[in-house]
C-alpha cells in the first residue's frame, strides 16, 4: 500500500533481488548508543480479550532444504487454525522459509520478516533477496525467517479466478485508474466482476485473512521456532501487522524494528468515510516526493536527468500529462508489437518507482521517450540521444506492466476485512474528485484503492480494530524515511507515540523503507537494536546513494515493488 550493512553494505545481489518485492552513509547522532529513557507514551491499552490471547496446537515444523537454487535455505510448513474461535477444528497452512544462524553458540533466536502489502509474500522475498541479504552479524545471532501470511503466495493463497490466464485476461482490459466518467463506469463494472468472483472462489479464506489472525499465526509460529518472545522486522503494511500483534501480546515481544510506519487507525478507518486509499495518506505523501524528483532532476541538468534536457522538469511533465490525457502514446517493443500508456499508466508508474530513487534516472529517461521533440534531418533526438531506443521498454518491465499480472487475491483478503470503507462504488468518483485536491494526479490515483472491496462482502468477525496504544514494556525501533511515497514521514512520530518505549529513527533521503533505498547507517542502527536492544530515540542517518548520481543508477533495482 501498496512495492529491500560495514560489512552490512547492500551487495549487487540484494540490489537485483528487488524484482520479487511486489508494489527501499555514515552513521550520524549516535544511532546505535544505548538506552535513551522510555518517550511518555499514551496509557498501555487494556489486556486483550481471551479470543485475542487464544491458545491453539503449536505447529511441527520438519525444517527441510528447498531445493536446487536456493542453497542455504530451508522450508517448511506450519497448520493453524483456520478460525481460532475454533483453535482444534480445521487448519490453514503457513509457508515459511528460513536461513539458519550462522553461529549457534551465539544464536539469540529466530528473526521473523514482513515485507509489506497487504500480500506480501515473505518466502519468495527473502529466497530472492539471498543469504547476503541481512549482514553477517545479524547472520550469525539469528535464524531469519520470512514466511507466507495467510491467504499470501503459498499459504493456500486467495485466488479470484478459476486459474492465473483468466486473471490476466480479465487485467488486461483494465486501467491503472479510470480518468473520466465513462472510464469510471467501465473500472467499476471490471471489479464488480472481480469481486464477485473473489467472493464465490475464496470467500471463506477472506473471511479468516484478517491481520488479527495473521498476527495469532505468527505468535504460534513464534512458539513452534522456540523463542519465549518475538523478534520481528516489519517494513511497511508489516508495521500494521507489528501494532497489532503489540496490541494483542504486549507480553510476548522481545524486539520490534517497524520501517516505513501505517497510521494503524488510519488504515482501519473507524469513523472514517473516506476511501482506504484516501486515508491512508499516500497521495499527498507522493505529491511531496515527485516535487523532490523535479527539484533533483531540475539540480541534475541535463547531463544528469534526460527530463532537464528538455526544458524545465515541472514543465516538461505537466505538458507530458496533458498529452497523455488527451491522446495515449503507442510504444514499440522489440518484438514487433506496441504497448498503449496513457495519463493513468504514466502516473502509477510514477507513483511506483517513486519507492527507489536510484532508478529516478531511468525513470526520468523514460518519460522523456514519451515527449514529442521536434528533429533536426541528421540528428538524434533529444530523447533518443540520452535513452536509448529500449529504455521505456526497460522501465515497464521493473515497474511490472511487462510481468505477467500477479494475484490480487492476497492483498486483497486482508484490505477489505481490515478496515472500513464508504459502503457504495458510487462514492468513489467523489472521493477521487476530492483527493486530486489534495494532490494531483496522485489523488485521483490513490483515492480508487479500495474500490475492490466494496464488492467482497466478506467479513472476519475476529478481526482487530484497536485501541492501539501498546502496553507492551518492550523498547521498539520506528523507522522512517523523510521524503517517503506510501508510508507518509508525518505518520512517523503518532506512530511512535503509541508505544511505551520507541526509539524513532529518521532517514533523511527519499523512497519507501530502507529495505528499498539502502543506508548503512539505518542497517548498523537495526543490528545493533536487535542483538543488544540498543537505540537512540531522535538519530538520524543519510542514505548511501543520491538520486541522479553515478553511483546510484549502478544500483537500479530490477523492479519496483508496490506495496
């Protein structure tokens, strides 16, 4: 909500491993010195209920080698209760994959990962991102485990068609986001069919998808590894799932790292009448940080950003979007065909590759293809000059339009039982109108998320809604990133402020998580907090690259995750 260390210095590999996140310097202020005195906080919020402290079997886990390719991994799976109002009745199946510690003298215990969504898939992530992913100290201290949420990847995942070539065919007809009333009309009626389908399909895995019970699945994933408290690292939609598992198990958390915080009332939306995607902040978040790629882009010149080359960024781009609403560009590929992107596509892709600034080269030099630029006989275009004939083609590729369409059906199940939403589609063309206020193009954008949930009528009735100030004793890590597209920064500190004792790390730079746009500050900072629960509340670190340099255009991710 929804798109990866000294020795801790992200490798080439772990730059490449981007492609399976689906949609991240110097250590500065004493980040990693210890004990800065518990923040006041809110009150700790009242002992969960039985139903939220459920006791259930623990899972065996028969740890096994994955497979050719993946050296150094182990799988396995784990049965849960597919309701935990009925904790021996019948079971789901999580799947997790591990790399065990490198020192087992050492061993402080197991590492559990989310990385973000909702539908993430942690087993896949972590077996892309590779054994050098996490830095040899964190290596040696723990077992790293990225696992398949409920209703996710391979854990009995939420399909909404009969198989993935009727999905993609119903995708293939649909806009990024409809422009228009007739385009409206036609987005509406596209997800009434999908959402219908979702219903008959996996209605009853929707129903139990709720990350209240992602987090009771983790809580007895914690016990079948052997650890007496959790240790977790949540970027994005994982700082929800992190909130709510505080909420429902404060006793039970040993070490938090939460990067790239969800205002968690925000994200439930109680009382709220807006659009999921409204509340959640991203367009204006978006807004601020595409103002940051023109004021980079613009500070480049022409020799750093093929935008520039052509006239003044801002410009250049607010001309480009009027053409692209008025006529969509047909794009050669390199196989005889053509690829339409229109106003919609140009501006999620933005909104996509925002997340990674070390590709904003690439994505400048992209939309620079899509301007028309008078020519001179015998001469290169501007375009063509600083791009090359297949960087849009490139670009499409990372930001998945050129990937076969990913299941929706994950992502999906936990967004639409989580929260509330307006309660009719008819309501949403009013949100757009009123987001692209706030910010444009990015409003209309983001104000349709959630639109597939008004035609999943599915409920989990053990879903968790707050209240959400944390009672647990536990200090916590809060991470955020100044100039962030999906997790807003202002989120940051009232994240923070609702647990007892946070310390709140700042990146100062762009993009989504330093899970996507690295520092090795941030990643020294989150070692040192895991292995000796040691932070300063107030640090502050830079991130390794700079948009538009060099160096970082050597680090473009394989594609952008969105989510």
């Amino acid at each position: 909500m929804t798109q990866i260390t000294g020795d801790l210095r992200p490798s080439r590999s772990r730059t490449a491993a981007f492609a399976a996140l689906a949609a991240a310097g110097l250590l500065l202020g004493g980040a990693t010195a210890a004990g800065a005195a518990p923040s006041a906080g809110a009150e700790p919020a009242p002992p969960p209920d039985d139903a939220a402290q459920v006791e259930a079997p623990i899972p065996d886990l028969l740890w096994e080698a994955c497979g050719e390719g993946l050296e150094g991994f182990e799988c396995a799976s784990a049965e849960v209760p597919s309701d935990y109002d009925d904790p021996n009745g019948p079971t789901t199946t999580i799947a997790l994959t591990r790399l065990p510690a490198t020192d087992a003298e050492q061993r402080i215990g197991s590492l559990f990962l989310n990385f973000g969504g909702p539908g993430g898939p942690g087993v896949a992530n972590l077996q892309a991102l590779g054994p050098q992913a996490y830095g040899p100290e964190l290596r040696a201290r723990f077992d790293i485990i990225g696992f398949d949420p409920r209703g996710v990847g391979l854990s009995d995942p939420v399909t909404c068609f009969r198989n993935a070539d009727a999905e993609a065919r119903w995708a293939s007809t649909l806009e990024a986001f409809p422009v228009g009333p007739q385009q409206e009309a036609r987005f509406i009626g596209s997800w009434a069919v999908a959402g219908a389908s979702c219903t008959a399909i996996s209605g009853d895995r929707i129903a139990t998808s709720s990350t209240a019970n992602v987090a009771r699945d983790l809580d007895l994933l914690r016990q079948a590894v052997g650890d007496t408290e959790l240790n977790y690292l949540g970027y994005s939609y994982g700082t929800y799932l992190g909130a709510t598992y505080g909420a429902l198990f404060p006793d039970r958390i040993r070490a938090l790292v939460l990067d790239g915080t969800m205002d968690p009332e925000a994200y439930t939306g109680l009382g709220d009448d807006r659009s999921i995607g409204r509340r959640t902040g991203q367009a204006v978040a978006a807004s601020e940080t595409y103002e940051q790629f023109l004021r980079l882009c613009a500070e480049a010149g022409p020799q750093g950003c093929a935008l520039a080359a052509l006239g003044d960024p801002e410009q250049v781009m607010d001309d480009l979007f009027a053409q692209l609403r008025a006529e969509p560009v047909e794009v050669p590929l390199g196989d005889g065909t053509t690829i339409t992107i229109g106003y919609d596509d140009a501006v999620t892709t933005i909104f996509s590759s925002l997340y990674a600034p070390a590709g904003w080269a690439d994505l400048a030099a992209a939309l620079a293809s899509l301007v028309p630029v008078p020519e001179q006989p015998g001469t290169l275009s501007a375009r063509e000059d600083s791009l090359g004939n297949d960087s849009i083609q490139d670009l499409l590729r990372r930001v998945g339009i050129l990937e076969d369409y990913p299941s929706m059906g994950g992502a999906l199940a936990s967004m639409c039982v989580d929260g509330e939403h307006p309660g009719t589609a008819l309501d949403y063309p009013a949100q757009a109108a009123a987001a692209e206020v706030e910010a444009p193009h990015f409003g209309t954008a983001r104000a349709w998320v959630g639109i597939q949930c008004e035609f999943t009528p599915v409920a989990d009735e053990d879903r968790y809604t707050g209240p959400w100030e944390q009672g647990t004793h536990a200090p916590v890590l809060v991470i955020g990133t100044r100039y962030d597209p999906a997790t807003p920064y202002a989120f940051t500190q009232p994240y923070a402020d609702l647990w007892r004792d946070a310390r709140m790390l700042t990146v100062e730079g762009y993009g989504h998580t330093t899970l996507i746009t690295p520092s090795a500050c941030a990643d020294a900072a989150i070692t040192n907090y895991l292995i000796d629960l040691e932070a300063t509340d107030g640090a502050t670190c830079e991130q390794d690259l700079a948009p538009f340099t060099a160096a970082a255009q050597g680090q473009v991710p394989a594609t952008v995750p969105v989510g």
